[in-house]
C-alpha cells in the first residue's frame, strides 16, 4: 500500500490517510465511508461505532502509553 500515512493522536484514535483496505477480526472487509480519504481508528476500545473512532476516549479519560517502545518493530 503505497502512500498510506499512520498518525498517533496522543490519548486518542490513530489517524490512517491514503488508500486502505480494511478487514475485521475474520477477514470481513470493513467499508471506509464514502468520499474519506482519512479515517480515525479507535484504540481506546470504547467506541460505539468500532473500528472508528466516535470521541468515546476524551470522555472515558482514556490513557495511552507515553510514546511507542523503542526497537519493538
């Protein structure tokens, strides 16, 4: 997949632009809404409308770790 661009919102979703194809859990494809070049993947795991982000985690107070470890890719 060329040209696809993952941002880590700090406490919130992850921001994933550029052409994507999407699967769940049992390789059922999820379909990205029309016209979205960039969707908001929840990482909180409180999200009404998985695996999109709905807003849940700034009311929930979710906490993500500080920063990615190093060397863990």
């Amino acid at each position: 997949m060329a040209d696809v661009s993952i941002k880590v919102r700090p406490n919130g979703p992850y921001l994933v632009s550029g052409p994507i194809d999407l699967s769940d859990a049992d390789g059922n494809p999820v379909v990205i809404p029309e016209g979205k070049t960039t969707v908001a993947l929840c990482r909180c795991g409180a999200s009404t409308t998985k695996p999109f982000c709905d807003g849940t985690h700034s009311k929930i107070g979710f906490d993500a770790a500080a920063k990615a470890v190093p060397g863990s890719a």
